[in-house]
C-alpha cells in the first residue's frame, strides 16, 4: 500500500469531492482494486473533452 | 422461544434489506440537463476575452477572424465559463473563417483539467470582422452536428465583433444593451445556445460572476505548448500520471512535465522555457540534470526511463 501524501492537486480533488459529497450528495468514487479514491460522479473524462475539442467545425 | 427468536431474525434481515428512507443525499446526483438558460462568465473570462480580441485587432492578423475555447461546468439550466483557449498563433483563419482548435487546445485542456476535471467543453467563440453579431449559416451547419456530443446536447456559442458605439470621453465600463451581449470600448460579445434539434441558435442571457479564467496562466507558456503539444500530449497519453505545471524558469516562465517513478518521491521531469528543454531526475531531496541534447520531450523521458531501467 502506497501510504505517501498527497500531491497538492490530488489534495484539492479530494477537498472539492468530499465538498461536493456533503453539500450536494454527489457520490464519491473509489478505486475497487484498492478502495483509493477515484474522482466523483461529476467528473468529466479526458476523452469526452478531448474528442470534443478536436471535432470543433469551422467557423465563419 | 424459538419462534420468538426466529421472528425478531426476520424482522432484523428485513430491517437490512429495506430500501433507506428517502434523504436529499440518499442517491447520488445527477445532473437533469435542461435547455440553457443563462451563460455565467466569470469576471476573468470575460476580460481575458475583451483584451486578446482588443490585441487581435490591433495585430497583424488583426483583419481575420479570431476564436476560443470555453471550457467550464455544465449545470442543470444554465453554463459557467471558466476557462478560454485561445485558437493557435498558426490557425488557419481568413476575413470569414477561422479554425479554432488543435492539438495545443487539447493538450492545454489536460492541464485546466488537472486541478478541476468537472470541467467539461462549454462551446466555442468567435469573431465576426464585419457587424454580423450573429453565427452564420456556415457555422450552424457544422455546430448542429457538433453540439450532439457537448453535455446536454446544447452548445454555448459566443460572437465578437467591433460594432459597439462608443462615447470616447467616458471611463471605459462594460454595458449590457442587450441582455445577451456584452460591450467595452468598440467590442461587443453577443452569446447563443444551440440544442440539438433546434433550427436556429437562441439568444441566450449572460450574467457576470467573480471567478478565474483557468487557463488565464497558461498563456505565459503559450508557445511552449504550441511547439511540443504534439509530443507531449502523446506523453500523457501513455503515461498516466503525468502532472504539468507553470513554474519560474531560468529566464521567465517555463513548463514543467513531470512523470512520477515507481519509488516514492523519485519522478522525471522536463522543463521548457522558451526553446530550451531540460530534463531532470528526482530522488529523494536530490536533483540531478540530464544532458540530452537535441531530444524532444517525450524522447528524453524515454531515454531516461530507459536508463534507470537498466540500472535496476
């Protein structure tokens, strides 16, 4: 088990997750390999974002 | 006894299995969306938005068209902008077209993302050289389609153009002639929604609030990420804890890419500044620089992991 602090960001995910949790319900995901936390429900994935990004038409 | 026994059993097993009682917090949320109804700017936005379309104009390319990114959070009834991405300094743009989007913009979502990943793609803005204030046909034509895979289906779409009147002996305020525009000095924002299915774009009510524009200090490294975009984003593809970071270089600001090692506290890190690369492993509280020459980003942190790997 890797017992190591946390990184600034990841500190900050967690402190927004739990706030999200306690203010408004918004389930808190855990990793089931290790029970570590893995993001909230509300988390948008790299790969919605990105896709978006890149298929961005042209504008005129 | 025994059938007492066996009652207050079964009484306990179905205490267990029945649902709980309903809470505000007994599910998870999520969220409902429905059409847009108002676009939040944070005050940070919305003037990182003002002076780049002012330093456009007064550029070289100041004749062309000119765009962003909006990166924010997609609520229920309404979108909070909190991050904008400026279109590459080699867009390919024209007096009526712009390409907003590349692989600089994907990799600078990676890093506005790291700190917040609720933010999702918002829609894009662009300008109009002309007073057209409103998207043209063109662009609905390509956004209609687009929007289908934004949250809700519904796409935030903002227009520039340098149609508002101006009283030159004023203080230069912001002012809100319409409730979906937003004017300073000679600029003039005008925002839209588009859902998809609709026929035409909706005027959409946009409302300031106090915030950050996230990828407000990315710009200090804006070049950095143009030129290596390609290869680092290919680095945080295959490398899943890559963190990026803006720190003070040895000259102005630089773009840290630093890859965690298996070891606690032990990472690869690559710094550019400017056209400089420099890599360094970390061990402990110990530094050490890397001397490769000529190596683009992702290829040092290869040639580097390589070496280690053979020290083991």
């Amino acid at each position: 088990m890797d017992f190591r602090p946390l990184t600034e960001t990841e500190r900050r995910t967690l402190t927004t997750a739990l706030r999200g949790n306690s203010d408004r319900g918004l389930a808190l995901l855990m990793d089931r390999k290790d029970t570590s936390f893995a993001g909230t429900a509300e988390e948008v994935p790299d790969e919605e974002v990105i896709n978006a990004i890149k298929s961005v038409p042209c504008h005129y | 006894m025994f059938h007492g026994l066996s009652r207050k059993a079964r009484d306990l097993a179905a205490d267990l299995t029945r649902a709980p009682a309903e809470s505000p917090h007994a599910s998870p949320a999520t969220v409902e969306y429905r059409p847009i109804e108002r676009i939040v700017l944070t005050d940070d936005v919305s003037r990182t938005l003002f002076e780049e379309y002012s330093a456009h104009r007064a550029g070289q390319r100041g004749d062309e068209e000119m765009g962003w990114v909006l990166l924010g959070l997609r609520q229920s009834d309404q979108a909070v902008a909190l991050a904008t991405l400026p279109a590459s300094s080699d867009r390919d743009a024209g007096e009526a077209h712009v390409w907003i989007s590349g692989i600089a913009q994907v990799l600078a979502s990676r890093i506005v993302r790291q700190d917040d990943r609720r933010l999702t793609m918002l829609g894009v803005v662009h300008t109009h050289p002309g007073s057209l204030r409103h998207p043209s046909h063109g662009d609905l034509k390509g956004d209609r389609e687009w929007i289908k895979q934004l949250r809700g289906g519904e796409g935030v779409f903002g227009i520039g153009t340098a149609d508002a009147e101006t009283d030159k002996e004023a203080t230069p305020t912001g002012t809100n002639p319409k409730p979906h525009m937003q004017c300073l000095g000679a600029l003039r924002f005008s925002w839209y929604a588009l859902a998809e299915g609709d026929g035409q774009y909706r005027e959409t009510p946009i409302s300031l609030t106090l915030g950050p524009d996230l990828a407000r200090p990315l710009r200090a490294v804006w070049r950095e990420i143009e030129h290596h975009a390609e290869r680092l984003e290919r680095l945080a593809r295959q490398q899943a804890k890559v963190m990026f970071e803006i720190v003070q270089g040895h000259e102005g600001p630089a773009l840290n890419a630093t890859v965690p090692l298996a070891e606690p506290d032990h990472a690869l890190r690559v710094a550019i500044e400017g056209k400089e690369v420099r890599y360094y492993y970390e061990a402990g509280g110990d530094v050490f620089q890397a001397d490769l020459p000529d190596a683009s980003p992702d290829q040092g942190i290869y040639l580097l992991l390589a070496e280690l790997a053979g020290r083991k």
